[in-house]
C-alpha cells in the first residue's frame, strides 16, 4: 500500500486510490460522489449512490448494493486535507483549461461528467504495471481497510458500517482472520 500510494503521488489516480483506502468505499461508491457529499468542517463523506457501467457500455447511477450502503464515513484529517487539494487542483485546471465553474462530481471527467469504472480500473492496473508493483484488483483496497481496521481494534459492527455491509455478519465472515489475537485478548479483559 506504502509502495502503490508513493507511486501514484501526483498521478491523477492518487486521489481516488487514497480515499478508497481511508473509507472503504467501493468503485462505483467513488466514482458517483459529488463534492455536495463531502462535509470537510465535519470530516464526513455521505455515500448515497453508485455508478454502474452497463454491457452496453452506458454509465448510470444505482442505490448503493444495500440499504445500508447509504452511509456517513468519518474522514481522518488526512483524508480532508487531501480532498481539499483535490478539489482546488480540479477548480485550477477547469479554469486552465477555459472550463470555468466548480465541478460537481469528486472524480468526474475533466468536462465534470461520469467515468467507466472499468477504465479507471485499467488505470489502476497500468499504473501498478508502471510501477513495477503487482496486479492486484481495485477491490483490493476496500479489504485493506476493513482488515487494517480490525487488526487495529475496531470494533466489528464499526468497520461494517462504514463498508456498507447489510449486517455485520458479512462484515465478521469476510474479514474475521484479520482479527488476530482477540483470544488473547479476551483472556487478558477477563482476567
């Protein structure tokens, strides 16, 4: 993860992949967020929608896979920072380039318009190439954080409720090797 993201340090995908990371979001979650959604003086990112690419090859936006996709992430304060960057960099080069205006979407086109998931995707793949760093999915992302949060202490229903899952049995079944040394643990808080 160190590697990929000092890699990607100011390539357009940065910001994406960055934020992926510190919330968990899926692709589609991403890629159909509006700067509306972001509250930076809270730190609170609000999923409320999701982007598909059909076979046609048309892009629409869908509820999130659950009802409790629709969701407020907490942000870090390094997750703020880097979005506000994000979002004056995109205001400076819409200016730049004779577009004018604030953009609506966090990872629109430069015309502000929707992305494919699967280019960004190949993207993703061609800068880890680039990189001399392995293949490995975008999804990828999403089960680094959820791991990475429950190998630091996160409590289980937490870490489900930022991803979006239905309950957090999904959360527990998908993720539950990550949680080493809770024995131990519950040893330890017994005692």
């Amino acid at each position: 993860v160190s590697a990929a993201l000092a890699a990607l340090k100011g390539h357009n995908l940065y910001p994406i992949v960055a934020l992926a990371l510190s919330t968990g979001a899926r692709r589609g979650e991403l890629l159909a967020l509006r700067w509306s959604d972001f509250d930076a003086a809270r730190g609170v990112l609000r999923v409320e929608r999701s982007l598909e690419e059909t076979r046609a090859g048309g892009l629409r936006t869908k509820p999130p896979k659950t009802k409790r996709g629709v969701r407020s992430i907490g942000l870090s304060s390094d997750a703020v920072a880097m979005l506000e960057a994000h979002r004056k960099s995109g205001i400076e080069t819409r200016l730049a380039i004779g577009q004018g205006g604030r953009p609506t979407l966090l990872f629109g086109s430069l015309e502000d318009a929707l992305q494919s998931p699967n280019n960004r995707t190949r993207a993703w793949h061609r800068a880890l190439k680039v990189a001399g760093l392995p293949k490995v999915s975008f999804h990828s992302l999403r089960h680094h954080h959820a791991s990475a949060l429950l190998r630091a202490g996160v409590d289980v229903l937490t870490v489900s409720r930022r991803l979006g899952h239905s309950n957090a049995a999904i959360t527990l079944n998908t993720y539950g090797h990550a949680i080493e040394g809770a024995d131990a643990a519950a040893a330890l808080a017994i005692e």
